[in-house]
C-alpha cells in the first residue's frame, strides 16, 4: 500500500519542513511514501472563496483517481492513534493500492472535496496551522505504521 500526502502550498517553517520530511523518510521504511505539493492560489485568488475554490479543484483533479481519500477537516472523525493506525492496517490488509490524505490551504477546502473524501479525519478540536497539520499528520501515520509492527516508538 502506498501512502501519498497532497497539500496545498510550500511548508515555509524551516525546522518544521525538516521534520516533515524526517517523518516521511521514517513512514519510507514501511511503505511507499508520496507528498504532493499543490498551488497556493493566494496571490492570484481575488478572495478566500475563489482561492478555496480554486485549490479545491487542484486537489479534486489530483485525487480522483485514488482509491482512498482521507480528507482532514475541522468537521471529521477523531481518531486516538490505535483507531488510526487500525485504519491503515485494514486497508493495508484488504489490499487498498493507496491511501491519501489531503490537507488543503489556510482556508481549508470546500464542500466539493469533503464529499469527495471517503473518510474526513480531525486532528482534535484544536486548530492548528495547515503546516503544522501536516507536520502532525505524518507524525502520527508513522506512529501508526510503528502500533501496526509493534515497534517501542509508540509506548
């Protein structure tokens, strides 16, 4: 099962790109790994509704094809990290050839995307910043892949 991440925009945060990108090499060791980076249509979106719009659009484009979309959202399921990583396991037992996960701009994405998503997963009732969500989100696929293979990362 390949993993693939899409996400709109550069992560800016030097020390927290870095950390992204520990984390994706960490999730390599388990599984094919992929993160695509969309436009931030912000300096050519004439507003927030356009821009969201827009992205939408680039993430629908990138994704309709893949088997499994989680889709983070403000609105999803709370998983705790055992859920999650059962998740995972499921579909890495049944086969599933990827799962994706999409985070979109600062705006979030529209209602088009949700319904698109085969699972809308929150990361708590918090709000985080749309790079500290992805930092957060490959943290916990590779804490997942380590509660799957028993490994002591997770105690």
């Amino acid at each position: 099962m390949k993993v693939r991440f899409v996400w709109v925009g550069k992560t800016k945060n030097k020390a927290m790109k870095e950390m992204i990108g520990e984390y994706l090499e960490r999730i390599a060791r388990f599984a094919p790994v992929e993160a695509t980076t969309l436009r931030d249509w912000s300096a050519s979106a004439r507003g927030a509704k356009e821009r969201v719009e827009k992205e939408g659009a680039d993430i629908l484009a990138r994704t309709q094809t893949d088997p499994f979309v989680v889709v983070l959202s403000e609105r999803g399921k709370q998983l705790d990290s055992r859920r999650f990583a059962q998740l995972i396991e499921s579909h890495r037992t049944a086969g599933t050839k990827k799962v994706t996960f999409v985070i979109g701009g600062p705006e979030g994405v529209p209602v088009s995307v949700e319904k698109k998503a085969d699972l809308l997963l929150a990361l708590g009732e918090m709000t985080f910043t749309h790079e500290m969500a992805r930092l957060l989100l490959t943290e916990q696929v590779y804490r997942a892949f380590t509660i799957i293979i028993n490994l002591p990362y997770q105690k």
